[in-house]
C-alpha cells in the first residue's frame, strides 16, 4: 500500500475516531475516489464536503490539528484597518499570474508574526493545498508559516481587504475629457469608431470582468449597472437580498461601460439601444464555471443626447453551501412532511413564493435526495439555473415553449419531472397529468401562502378531485434575513405585548433570547447570511376531504384550519420562532410575512 493510501486512511479513520464523520461516509468517499482518474483525483477532505456535504470546518480543523498547523480564529483576533491594508498592499505586490492563484486557493498574508519579525502569517482555509507554498513564497518576507482559518472568517476578511475594488483604479483613466464624442450623433459609424477608441484606452474591459469576479467572490445574486450622468455610472451588488453601492465609475462614458458589459455576453447586440435584450454570460472564477443572465433595458436620463441602458445581471452559481435537505433550515414538522412527500414514487411536490424567496435552492435539494441511478430525471428551466449532475435538463426557447416541453416529457419515459412555474391553465393541467400518471413532478407557484396555493390551482380551471388526488405537499417558503452572530446584542427594549398579540405565549416568550442587530466591519448594517422559514401544507385524509368537498370555492379557512391542528406552522409562526432564539428580528419577520388572520 502506497504511503499516500496509508495517509488516507490514517486521516479517515481519525476523523471517525473524533466523530466528524461515520464510517458510511469514509466508505462512501473511498467508493467516488476509487472511481476517479488518478491523475487528476481529489483528496479525501475535498470529497467528504463536496459530495457528501458534511461540515467542512470541522473537517479541516481537525486536519490542520492533525497537521499541526496554527489555527487563527479571525473572530477573537480581528485585523485592524492596518492590518487589512498591509494585506492589500502585499497582495498588489505580487505578480498578476501569483495574486489570481493566491484568490483561486484562497490564501492571505495575514500580518507579520510578532515573536519573529522576520516571518509572515499566511493564512488560508486548506493549508494542505501545494499551492499554497508557492504562494506563500512569493510575498517579501524571507519566511512564512502557513496557519489555517474557518472558510467562513476567511471570505469574510477577504471582503475588508476588497481586492477587486481596490484595484478598479488601475483602469481608470483621463480618458474622460470633452472631444469630438460627445459632438457625434449616437448612431454614427464615426461615433461607434469613437466609442470604441474610448474604451480601448480605459480599460474598461478589465474593469468589468474584474466586477464579475468580484460579484462572485462577494457571494452576490446580482449585479446592478445604473448610469447616473453622461459620464457616472454605479455598479450595485445584491448580497443577502439587499442592493447596496459596490463601486462608481466616473471616468468613462456610459454607452461605454454598457457596450462593454454587452460584449461580455451571447446573444447581445451591442450597437441596439432601444430595445430590450437577454442573454447569458460565462467565466472561470477560481478555477470554476460561473454563469451570467444578462437583461438590457432602455432607460432616460437628464442628458437626452445620451442613450441610457440599465443592466441587470443575475449570478447563476451552484450553492456554495449543503443541499442537504436536514441542512434548510426546516422546523421538524416541515422536514417530516416534505420527506414523506419526496419519498412517493408519484404525486406532484408544489413550493410557493416570490421570485429570490429560495424556491430552485429547495427543488434542487429534493432532486439530489430522490435522485437513483435507475430513475430517469427530467427537468424544464428557463433558464437553467444549477446543473444537475444524473438529470436531463430542458432549456426552453423560441422554438420550443413551456407547452410543448410538458407534452414531449409525457413521451419521454420520465420518473421525476421538475417542471418551472405553473402560469395557467393548460401548464397546469399537464404538470398534473404528469403526477398522475405515476411520475413524480416538482414545481413552483407564485402565491402568498400555502393554502392559497390550492385556490390558485382550482381558479386556474384545475377540478378538486385531481388536485384532492395529485398533490402531496404545498410548501410555502421565504428567505428572512439573520443577525450577524459576531455583533449581535440582546435587546432591551422588547415589545412583549406585540409579541403576546402574534401569539407567542408568556412562557416562551420568558425563555426567549431576543437580539438586536448592531453592525461591524462583517456585516450589512447588522445582518450577514438568509436562512428560509416555511409552511407545510401536506395532503392527508383530511386536507383531501376538504378539498374534494369544495363546490364553487375552496374555503382556504377551513383548510388552514385543519392543517394548523395537523401541526402546520405559518411563515409568521416560522419566523417569531426564529426571533426567540435570536436569529433574526421581529421587524425583518413583519417583512417578509403577511398577518395571520
């Protein structure tokens, strides 16, 4: 046996011994390595989180430990702006090739070491990587120890040190003065000549692509490119649900940076600016396939002789987090009922919600959980937001609609069918023809709650009877935001009479933990990361009973009724459970959700 086997081993078994993972999953990891090609197979700790979705800081830091490797915890030891500029400062000192691979294997130079002032702190979230070395070598200091730090504080510090942001004006220039540009008409052959002059010597291109990394790495949703002036533009990122002001461009026009972001993408033309177009982007970050939806607007501005266009663009990245449906954050009911529901070969599987509540996040979650060698997995997106590895995924398109997709599936032998948003009727009738025909099918609908889900259906023309039959679950979904855990505070001034009225009892609400949310240098305004809050609706005998009696109208009182003595809990009640354990607060809970009546 080879000495990197017997390492292998010797690591998986400590980590079984310290009860990080079980033997099943040591099992099961040895199981995909075996299978992969040796020249370009990964290491153990790379598929047990990966794969197997198990919590990765306490994999690598027990392998640090194991490795003997220093462990900085950014949350006692927090760097000072000092600190963070003597970061940045080292990180734009390296060559262009090194400072890519040092953000691609997350590596940085933390601060020198105080007993030996001649060695540099390297830290980094896998300190086992080889690369890691050459990285570290190449900083100015003769010697370096690499320690290790959670991926969480790592990505965390890496936003105060802001690399993208800090190296934007590279690019900037004078290119900006008053010419023969601004004299031109805007459809011009000698205007476009011009314009593309201006953004050769800008740089703008560098620019931009530097913005989309940035987004990436920033974990954005979305990137927003608002022209403020003839020669301001902004650039908005959305983290965590919120917009907020990532970077300004002063120095170029704005048909520049929008010509420019057009170029960076398919099926966009760059010289039409008065109408609206889609398309689709892609790049390597850090060494993995990034997608891009583009949409172009034509807007107004105070200058009516410049052409304004905003540009909206959604980031399409695999979840950087656990699909494991244990891992969503369901209250134990909500996971119970949304397992039983997953778990029959037949039926359809409805999540409700508005746009961004998290809905393709939970979806994605029951397909790999369903998912079997032996099933044949067909999904239908527009567009196709995460790439599901096993299935067969449909991308619609102008030759081929929502409709027709539906009607080819039916004759494409599917036992799992994830369809999109059920819009009317006819889409309705086919998601459901699919459930009751022995298919399992997934889909979504754009409804306030879970009960208003099934009046939805039956306004759409749907009978009782087949929605009685062919629903196992409606799930209701938002995605609430949480307090930041390095800065959060009990709170003080808590409305208890409020909180009694939503239908908190004294007793809990005596036990309760109630934050308030206060703001760091790791947050937004005192709040980092969303988690979802639900409302099962599962289809038993007497949800079904209820439903079948239904003649002109589905009484969604007497449905949530029964379901709330099932043991359903509302969005509201999800979210004060959330409050009371200090999760979130009781304002970002009336946001998201609407008064139990």
């Amino acid at each position: 046996m080879s000495q990197a086997r017997i390492a292998k081993k010797e690591l998986g078994d400590l980590l079984v011994e310290k009860g990080i993972i079980t033997a099943h999953d040591l099992l099961g990891a040895i199981d995909i390595l075996s299978k992969e090609d040796s020249k370009n197979r990964r290491k153990l700790p790379q598929v047990l989180v990966d794969e197997l979705h198990l919590d990765r800081d306490k994999i690598y830091g027990e392998i640090a430990n194991y490795y003997a490797f220093r462990t900085i915890d950014l949350a006692k030891e927090v760097p000072t702006d000092d600190n963070v500029n003597f970061m940045r400062q080292e990180l734009n000192n390296l060559p262009v090739a090194i400072k890519t691979l040092a953000l691609e294997n997350h590596v940085l130079p933390f601060m020198v070491d105080r007993d030996r002032p001649d060695r540099l702190l390297v830290i980094t979230p896998d300190p086992t990587k080889r690369e890691v070395y050459t990285i570290a070598r190449a900083f100015s200091f003769p010697k370096f120890e690499i320690c290790y730090v959670r991926l969480g504080q790592w990505q965390e510090l890496w936003q105060r040190v802001n690399i993208g942001r800090s190296a934007y004006a590279d690019f900037e220039s004078d290119t900006g003065k008053e010419g023969v540009l601004g004299e031109m008409e805007e459809d011009s052959d000698l205007y476009e000549q011009a314009l593309e002059e201006e953004i050769n010597r800008s740089g703008l291109v560098e620019l931009v692509e530097r913005i989309f990394m940035d987004a990436v790495r920033a974990g954005a949703s979305d990137i927003h490119v608002m022209p403020r002036g003839e020669k301001k533009t902004e650039f908005h990122f959305r983290v965590d649900g919120r917009l907020s002001l990532w970077y300004t461009h002063a120095e170029t026009r704005a048909e520049a940076v929008s010509a420019v972001v057009k170029d960076r993408a398919m099926n966009l033309d760059r010289f039409e600016r008065n109408t609206a177009q889609d398309g689709f982007a892609q790049f390597i970050v850090d060494r993995k396939t990034v997608r891009f939806r583009v949409s172009v607007i034509p807007i107004v501005g105070k200058e009516l002789k410049s052409k304004f266009e905003s540009i909206v663009i959604r980031v399409l990245q695999e979840p950087s987090f656990s699909t494991r449906i244990q891992d969503l954050g369901f209250d134990s009911y909500s996971e119970n009922s949304f397992r039983k529901a997953i778990e029959k070969p037949y039926g359809m599987i409805v999540v409700t919600g508005p746009t961004g509540s998290g809905k393709s996040t939970t979806l994605f979650s029951a397909l790999k959980t369903v998912m079997d060698p032996s099933l044949n997995v067909i999904t239908v997106e527009d567009p196709v937001e995460y790439f599901i590895d096993g299935a067969r995924q449909v991308k619609l398109n102008p030759k081929l609609d929502f409709d027709g997709a539906l009607r080819a599936i039916l004759r494409h032998d599917p036992d799992i069918v994830m369809v999109g948003e059920i819009r009317d009727r006819i889409t309705a009738e086919l998601a459901i023809k699919l459930a009751n025909t022995g298919h399992l099918t997934f889909a979504t609908l754009h409804t306030n709650d879970a009960v208003s889900a099934i009046a939805r259906l039956y306004k759409m023309g749907v009978e009782p009877f087949l929605i009685a039959y062919t629903l196992n679950i409606v799930l209701a979904q938002r995605l609430i935001r949480k307090l930041c855990d390095r800065c959060k505070t009990p709170a003080t001034d808590i409305e208890k009479e409020a909180l009694v009225k939503l239908g908190v009892s004294k007793n809990d609400l005596d036990k309760a933990k109630i934050s308030r949310p206060v703001g760091c240098a790791n947050c937004v305004k005192g709040f980092r990361g969303r988690l979802p809050i639900h409302e099962a609706l599962y289809f038993n005998k007497a949800i079904r009973r209820h439903v079948l009696q239904a003649d002109t109208n589905i009484d969604e009182e007497i449905l949530r009724n029964q379901a709330l003595k099932d043991g359903m809990q509302t969005l509201r009640q999800s979210g004060l459970n959330l409050v009371l354990r200090g999760i979130t607060t009781l304002e970002e809970v009336a946001a998201v959700t609407v008064e139990d009546d």
